[in-house]
C-alpha cells in the first residue's frame, strides 16, 4: 500500500513535494539521467516556477488520464499565461480540486458531482469559483482533443451569487473630497485625486495606479489599454481630455510625493503600487484603509465604501447602459447591467 501524502504535499501534482519552501519533484528511479542525475530535482520556490521548470522537462500532453492530469496541464500550459492575482487565485483552487477529484477518470463525470461538491464546501463563493476553473479545464480538454465534449458544461445552474448593492451617494463623495489633508502630497490628498480621476473615467484599479503620463497621456486624451484583458481583446481606451479630466490629472500630479516618477500614483520610492509578480497593491490598500478610517471618524459618512462600489457609482450614473460599458471597458455590456448598475429605477405610477 502505497504511503499517505503528507498535508503539506496533497493536492500538488504526483511526486511533487514541498520542502522548506521550495517546490521538489521525486524522480523516479532509472530516469535520473534525464534531471541532471537528482533524485531529487529543484523545480522552484513559488508554484508558477516550478510548473514552468516542470514543464520544460516532461511531456504532458498525451498523459492526460485522470481530472488530476488534466489539471496539471492546465496548470502548466492556462495558468501562467492569467494576470498575477487570478495565477494565485487559480493555483489555490486547483490545490483544492485535486485533492477531491484528483484520481477520478477525466470521463465519465456526472453534473451531479458538482451540486455535491458544492452542497459540501463551507465557502459557497469558494466552491463557485473552483467549478469555473475546473470547467474551463475541461473547455481546454476539448480544445486539446483529449476529449470530445464538456460533460457539465450547460447541465449545471449553480445559485447565483448576490450582486453587491452598495450605491455611493453624491454627498458621500462630496464628503471624502472635503476631508482636510495633513500635508499637500501624498495620503489623502493622492486618495482624492484618485477618487476624482476614477468618477470620471470608471478605470479598474490596476489601471490607475498603472498610469505613466509619459507612455498613456496623449493630446487627444488617456490611452489605456486594460491590464486585465491586455493579452486577449487588447481593446484600447481613449479617455478624451475635458476641463474636469485635465484637472484631476494635474491635481494627481501635483500630490505625487516623487515628482519624478514615471507611474502617475507612487510610493514615497517614487515607485508603482502594483507588485506585479502577485497583481496586488499592498501598500495601496493600506493607504486606502487609513483615509478611510478617518472618513468614518471625521465625516458624515457612516458606511464604508470599496474601489468596485466607486467603479459602480460611475457605471450607474452614466447616461445609457452603452456608454457605462464604454467607460469600464466591459466587453460584454450584460456584466455592466448586472452588477455595476446599482441606481434605483425610478418609475411614474399610473393615473
């Protein structure tokens, strides 16, 4: 009988293993000659790493027998081509999934696997985004030729999720513009100008604090080319320059605290937000959590309010369904309507 994983190995790929924070394959015997003579083979110390050393050195495609096999190779050849934060996202849940799917045939699967596994996981919202990725894992098994036909695809109706409903009212914003700053650069007086510069454009976060004047400020407007869809529709923007525009830019300028910086919001480094390895803003957040704990504290305002209730407010107060899509770079304007339209409906009664 074949020895129990330890916790720390299961749902990594087969004879993977974790060991002080470095990803290690266990070659096995007779094949040390095709990894440098190891018997053990340092693959990497973060999980993209490893899976792209992996995949340099063995060949996947005509292996894929079991969901876990089928995974790996989504690991490898899906994966690390994502944005950073949905790589980590992704990793994680595939983690997840192989360890309940991991040794299971690719086919066949039944729909009803899904309601169970589902029914099973505490976190709904978790198990709702796992289901995505391994669905487009089997979207790709198709793609791939692996095999002919998705078996859940269109046989599942998940409960939906609850759009957030969060609408930030016209005094709320006056309210955190009125907040006095402490000093003329940075902190707050960055946050208000961010929060000016995405009213008026609805521009994802990673967007902002991505801006170079140099490389996106053009004289017919803001070019931008969305981060998140840069390496599929490659869609640009043109944000054209209005008087209300020109000012929350030279006002984003002005509370730079490194006038110097290529990014248009920086660190007191002069450096950009986005740690680009993960897609995440760490000391952003921070900053944003401080301006808003004094919001709460010296304001009106009782109820905080998030980057994507700012990007709906935005979407809501345009002045059609199509130019709200236009402004948030929606491909598909039905994503627009459902979660980013929060305005109540007002309707004339009948006589």
């Amino acid at each position: 009988m074949p020895k129990a994983r330890l916790k720390e190995n299961k749902g990594l790929p087969e004879r993977w293993v974790l060991h002080h924070g470095a990803y290690y394959f266990r070659v096995p015997v007779g094949l040390e000659h095709l990894w440098e003579g190891k018997k053990k083979f340092l693959l990497g110390h973060s999980l993209p790493e490893a899976f792209k050393a992996y995949a340099a050195r063995i060949e996947v495609k005509d292996k894929t027998k079991t969901i876990g096999d089928l995974l790996d190779r989504y690991s490898i050849e899906v994966v690390p081509e994502k944005a950073p934060a949905t790589r980590q996202g992704n990793i994680i849940q595939i983690k997840t999934l192989r360890s309940v799917f991991g040794d299971m045939p690719l086919l066949p699967f039944a729909p009803q696997l899904v309601y169970k596994y589902v029914d099973k996981r505490e976190f709904k919202i978790a198990a709702h985004r796992e289901i995505e990725v391994l669905s487009h894992a089997y979207t790709k098994a198709v793609e791939w030729g692996i095999i002919d036909k998705h078996p859940f695809k269109g046989e599942v109706r998940l409960e939906g999720e609850k759009p957030r409903d969060r609408y930030i009212e016209d005094w709320e914003i006056i309210e955190c513009l009125a907040l006095p700053a402490k000093q003329p650069k940075g902190g707050v007086a960055v946050i208000q100008a961010y929060i000016k510069l995405k009213l008026l454009t609805g521009m994802a976060r990673g967007d902002l604090l991505r801006l170079e004047p140099a490389r996106h400020f053009k004289e017919d407007g803001i070019h931008v080319t969305r981060h998140k869809t840069a390496n599929s529709s490659g869609k640009r923007t043109i944000y054209q320059w209005t008087p209300a525009l020109i000012a929350a830019k030279d006002q984003a300028l002005a509370a730079r605290p490194v006038h110097i910086s290529p990014f248009l919001f920086c660190t007191r480094k002069g450096e950009g937000y986005i740690n680009e390895d993960t897609g995440s803003p760490p000391g952003w957040k921070s900053m944003w959590q401080r301006f808003f704990a004094r919001v709460i504290a010296e304001t009106k305002v009782t109820e905080h309010f998030t980057e994507h209730d700012l990007r709906a407010k935005v979407a809501s107060d345009a002045e059609s369904l199509q130019h709200a899509t236009e402004l948030l770079a929606h491909a598909d304007s039905r994503t627009t309507e459902r979660v980013y339209r929060r305005k109540a409906v007002v309707v004339r009664p009948m006589k």
